[in-house]
C-alpha cells in the first residue's frame, strides 16, 4: 500500500508527513538530514523527555499560561510517551543535532499531535502547539541535559544499582563461604604466599562495594538539573515559579532528591556530571572485568591448568572437542567491560565540546552512557546468577599447589635469613622437592617449630604480638 502524507509546516517551509505518524514537520526533516544510523534515542530518555513535558504542562497551567482542556491533553499525552506508547514515533537519529533539538522536537511534536488527536481535531491542525503549548518556558538547550540527567539517575537506581547491590551480597556471601579454605597466592602470575579464598573473594565483593558508591556519588551530582537556564543559561522567556514547580513535581514523581543547577552557565555549557558518571561506569567496568579475568584463570583447566575454583557449566564449549566446557559467562561480561570503558572515551570526548554556552554532543553522550548502565546492569546479574553462586572451590587442589609451593620459603626468612630461605627455595626446586622436604632434611629448626611454621592458614594473617 501506498504511504499517504499530510502537508504540515515548521519555519522553514512545508514539509510531507506520513499521514500515520505523530510527529511532524520538524521531526520529519531531522529525518532528511541525519540518516545515519540504525540508533534512536533509548526508551530511558524518551520516558525522561515525557516527565518533563509533563511537570511543564501541569505547572503553565498552574501559573495560567495554557488553558486546562489543553492541559489535560497534554499530560495525558506525556503520560503515553512516558508509558512507551508511541516509542515507535521517535524516530531521530542519535547522530542529529548535538544539542538534542530534533529530539525535544520529536517529542513536542508527538505530545502536540496526540493532545490535538484527543481533543478530537486532526493531526498537524496544531489546536495543541508543539512550541507555544508542549515546550512552553522551556528550549532544548535546557531540557535535553535535564532528560539526560533523569534517564541517566533513573537506569543507575532501577537497574545498575540494585545488580550491583546483589552481586556484592552473593560474592560477600562466598567469601564467608571459603573463608577456612587455603590456597596459593599469586604476584606476576607466579607463586607467593598462602591466602584463604575467603579473602580473595572478600577482595571482590569491596571492588563491587566500592563501584556502588561510585555510581551513588556520580548519582548526587546529576541531581542537579539544567532546566530553567532556556537558550544560554539566563533563563530567558521562563519564571522563577515555573523552574521550581517543574524541577518540586519531578522531584516528588521520581522520588529523587532533584534540585536546580546552582549555575546554568556551568551545566549547559558542560557536562561534567556526566562525564563523572561515565567515570564510575568505567571504574565498574574495569573491576567487574578483573574479577570475571581472576574467575576464568581460577578455574582453568579442569586438569591442566589452575583448577582452584569450580565453575558451573553452562553450555557446550567447543564444536570439535567433546566435553569441552568454557567460562563463557566470564568471557560475556568482559567483553561488556570493554565495550563500557569504549564507550566512556566517547564520552570523554564528548565533554571537552562544550563550546561556549552549550555543549554540542549530548545525544551521543547520554546514548553511551545508558548503553553502559544497561550493559553492566544485565551482565553483574548474569554474572551472579549464573557464575558465581554456582562456584565451588577444590579444596584439594588448592592444598596440592600450596605444598608445591616454593613461596612456603618466606615464612621462614625471619628465621634463618633471607638468602638462606632463598637457598631451600632453590635446592626444592632443582631437586623436584617441597620446601619442606628440604628445610626437614637440613634441620634447619626442630620438626615441630617446622610444622608451625608451614601452617599455610597461620600464614594468611598478621603474627599475633
């Protein structure tokens, strides 16, 4: 079937609609300039597009700048977008203008065309008029990096955070779990002395910890909103009343401690706080992978290789070698890892293009940074659930390798002198002894003094005074 079109006009001209679509002229010719790539705006950011449309229209009512009928439209129309309604009407590109304005016009045009549809007038007849009525007191320069901000605050508390939360208690949980169970430790890959897993695991949960903290600092700082700034940061064309009745009904809707920038000039000629918040992804990302990096070198093998932890087996892992079983659940979140601590270079990039009063590649900014919230979210769980609380320790293994060990010599370099524990190390080792075996031969102390000395659990922890 033939597409049929509605002529609709924005300032610069006519433009042809699809007859079908909600949104309009402005929309349309965004569509004409950025055809570049199968990427829209994410659903985070369209629902934050909808909230400020929203809390606008609810507040020009209240201060008597657009008539309720139109207002009740509006809202009902905001409350749509916000529910993922008419995701499929937000068809910009996010290579598009690097203020956002095509996005915020999407949007204005969408809630406009819906709210004149409800009140029973014809799409693109403008009864509800996407700049004097939708964007009412408000620009794009302005209300993008406020929807940045939301979308942004919105993924890290529904979805990152409470991943991260949870995978901190299952790692917290195992390292309580292995505590009483010794093994080797490692520096540069090769031998040092004895550490419980207990604490190896410990170490994992406060790299987690410490991301979550992270990511709530970054958090407090996107709290502060760009909205009421308009064009440059002077708030021309809005009030001192519709910037706090906004920023008051945001706050109380999101139920987040949402305040106004303390300096506009500052927030929209930059994006600090975003930069910082792709930081904390980053520094996730780069936790999350040594962690999942430890966990596949741990269990490597099954006979040949480490084989200190058990791995859960999740699926077949080769298609020539029977029986063949890979930590693919680790090598799925490093590959996310890499793809996040990418992305923050984009992003870093895109701050330093603040240029004067606003910054000019925001949609590439917040699309990166939502990507990397959703990507370490989902993948700190399919970690969890299906890696790590199904790991298991061989006790048996990991005993095996600390008596091989020659780092069992330190211990007893207090005892008898570095070079000369260095020298029992070297004889274990040319001889294909344990350092045991050797320092018993030597009679370098009395057996039993030996025996205390080589406890590999005494070894895990400082000397009692």
């Amino acid at each position: 079937m033939t597409e049929k079109f509605r002529t609709e006009k924005d300032s610069m001209g006519e433009m042809q609609v699809p007859e079908s679509a909600y949104y309009g002229a402005q929309t349309a010719r965004a569509l004409e300039n950025f055809p570049i790539s199968p990427y829209k705006m994410p659903r985070a950011m369209i629902a934050a597009m909808g909230e400020i449309k929203r809390a606008a229209a609810l507040v020009n009512e209240s201060l008597g700048k657009v008539e309720p009928t139109k207002t009740k439209a509006i809202v009902q129309a905001a409350q749509e977008v916000i529910d993922g309604k008419w995701d499929h009407q937000f068809v910009v590109d996010v290579f598009q203008t690097g203020s956002g304005t095509s996005t915020n016009m999407n949007t204005n045009e969408v809630i406009a065309n819906r709210a004149t549809e409800i009140l029973g007038e014809a799409r693109g007849s403008k009864l509800v008029h996407p700049n004097d009525h939708v964007n009412y007191g408000q620009s794009s320069n302005d209300v993008f990096p406020t929807a940045m901000h939301l979308a942004a605050l919105y993924s890290f508390k529904y979805e990152l955070l409470p991943a991260l939360k949870n995978l901190h208690a299952t790692l917290d949980k195992k390292a309580k779990t292995f505590d009483a169970i010794v093994k080797i430790g490692r520096t540069h890959l090769q031998d040092a002395t004895p550490i419980r897993m207990g604490q190896v695991f410990s170490g994992y949960a406060a790299q987690v910890k410490d991301s979550i903290r992270r990511i709530e600092y970054a958090s407090s700082l996107l709290c502060s909103l760009a909205l009421g700034g308009t064009a440059v940061g002077t708030g021309i064309n809005t009030s001192r009343k519709f910037i706090s009745g906004v920023i008051d009904t945001l706050a109380k809707r999101m139920e987040m401690p949402l305040k106004e920038s303390e300096n506009h000039f500052a927030e929209q000629g930059a994006k600090d706080a975003m930069v910082d918040a792709s930081g904390a992804l980053k520094t996730s990302a780069v936790a999350l992978m040594k962690i999942a990096n430890d966990f596949r070198w741990l269990g490597s093998g099954p006979r040949c290789g480490i084989g200190e932890l058990k791995l859960p087996s999740t699926q077949p892992g080769s298609s020539i070698m029977p029986g063949k079983v890979n930590p693919v659940i680790a090598e799925s979140l490093t590959m996310v890892c890499a793809q996040v601590i990418g992305n923050d270079t984009t992003v870093t990039v895109a701050g330093q293009s603040g240029n004067f009063e606003l910054n000019v590649m925001m949609p590439v900014m917040i699309f990166n940074v939502l990507e990397s919230s959703v990507l370490l979210a989902k993948s700190a769980e399919n970690f969890r659930t299906k890696c790590v609380e199904g790991t298991e320790v061989d006790e048996k293994r990991c005993a095996e390798l600390i008596e091989q060990s020659l780092a069992m010599c330190t211990v007893l370099a207090p005892k008898v002198g570095y070079d000369n524990a260095a020298a029992i190390a070297k004889e274990a080792y040319q001889n294909g002894k344990t350092v045991r075996q050797v320092a018993l031969e030597k009679k370098i102390m009395p057996a039993d003094e030996l025996e205390r000395l080589l406890n590999p659990y005494s070894q895990t922890e400082p000397e009692k005074e």
